[in-house]
C-alpha cells in the first residue's frame, strides 16, 4: 500500500522518488527509507517535506489522510488556477524546460565518465603494447572474440591493480582498486562497439578524448577486432 508521502509525491509532479530526493538534495537511499517508514522520519526532515509539498507534518507522517487540494502543492494549485490556454503555454515551457534539464544532465554525466573513458583508453594501449612486445614480427595481435578480448583486458587491470599494491596490501586499497576497476570496465563496456546517436547505430569514437580507434560493426557476431 502506497504511503502518504509518496502518495504527495506524485501529486507535486514527480513520478520518480529518486527525481524528488534529487530535486531537493536529500540522498535518494534515505528518501525511499522515508516512504517505507514515514514515522521514522526526522522532525526537521518531516518540516522540510510539509513545506516543500504544501501540506501538514501529519500528513507526512502518515497520521492523518492529506486534504485533496492541499496535498498539490502551492505550483500544482496555481497551475490549477490558469485559464487552458495558460496552461498550455505552462505545458509548452515546461516541455522546454525538461530538455534543457535532459541535455544538462546529458552534459555531466559525460564529463564525469571522460576521464574514465581515457584511462580505460590509456591501460588498453598498455596491454595491446605488451602483447605485441612478445609477438614475432608481423604477427597480428588479436582476439578470437570481443568476449576474449573483454576477459583479458579485465584480467589485465587486475595484475596492474595488484602489481601497484605489492607484496603487503592493504585489503582497503585492495577495494579502491576494485571499485577503480569498475568504473574503468563500464567505460570499456560504454566505448565499444555500436551506440545509438540521435536514431543512428554508429560506430564509436573518442573524438572527445582526441583518439581515433575504428571497432568493427560486427564484432559481436564475428569476433571482428579493433585498430589505431
């Protein structure tokens, strides 16, 4: 059964809790703790959602039913209050609004994932580089795979990891490392092979990072392989 607060939630507008949490800069895992335990919420928290969604303290706590009309919000009664050709400009601007907010978010996402795009780029040239150390001359360097390839690559970041920590390491580092890792092998997931741009299956490239790598279309269904 929904509670009250994320029954308010919906009402003001926002469909998605972590949207909300997002919205008003409460972390989301403590935010979905407050919609399965409203009692337990804090009385300053309960305070900031009772004004952020224009009802009572009660009404988010769950002990009384929240008011309809009051549980919208002081913007929803408002926009309720519009003429319908006002409300449709207020739908036009807020369509606007959301993909400007897209494109934002599009934006920040990408430039925290650069740098691992980079260091993703970096360590796979050191690992083609040392493969082809102990190549014979002419020998293509290559995988039967993109899955091989991946595995390897893996298994390479793992004996750089543990090559840096030493003999002796620390089981914290040892968990920085791991969580370093995984960030570097959503890169490699993110940066190989095929995405989709504006409709359009294309072929992907660090333009952004200023590195030109061709991967194969097919090489999820042939192995194909990669070149610089």
């Amino acid at each position: 059964m929904a509670s009250n607060l994320q029954e308010l939630r919906k009402a003001a507008g926002y469909k998605n809790a972590n949207d909300f949490a997002e919205a008003h800069e409460i972390p989301s895992s403590t935010y979905a703790r407050y919609e399965s335990n409203p009692d337990k919420i804090p009385m300053e928290r309960a305070w900031q959602l009772a004004d952020i969604l224009g009802t009572t303290i009660d009404a988010i706590v769950g002990r009384e039913t929240p008011a309809p009309g009051t549980a919208r919000g002081e913007v929803q009664l408002e926009y309720d209050g519009l003429t319908p050709e006002a409300r449709a400009l207020a739908d036009e601007m807020r369509e606007f609004m959301l993909m400007k907010d897209a494109k934002i978010r599009e934006r920040k996402r990408r430039e925290e994932e650069r740098p691992w795009d980079a260091l993703c780029y970096q360590y796979e040239r050191q690992m083609l580089a040392e493969m082809g150390e102990g190549a014979a001359f002419g020998e293509l360097v290559a995988f039967e795979s993109a899955e091989e390839a991946r595995s390897a690559f893996e298994s390479f970041l793992q004996k750089q990891a543990a090559k840096k920590r030493g003999k002796f390491p620390i089981k914290a580092q040892e968990l920085i490392d791991n969580q370093t890792i995984d960030k570097i092998m959503e890169a490699y997931d993110r940066t190989h092979g095929e995405f989709d741009h504006e409709g359009t299956r294309v072929l992907w490239s660090t333009v952004d990072a200023r590195v030109a790598v061709e991967f194969d279309s097919g090489m999820g269904q042939r192995g194909g392989g990669a070149k610089a």
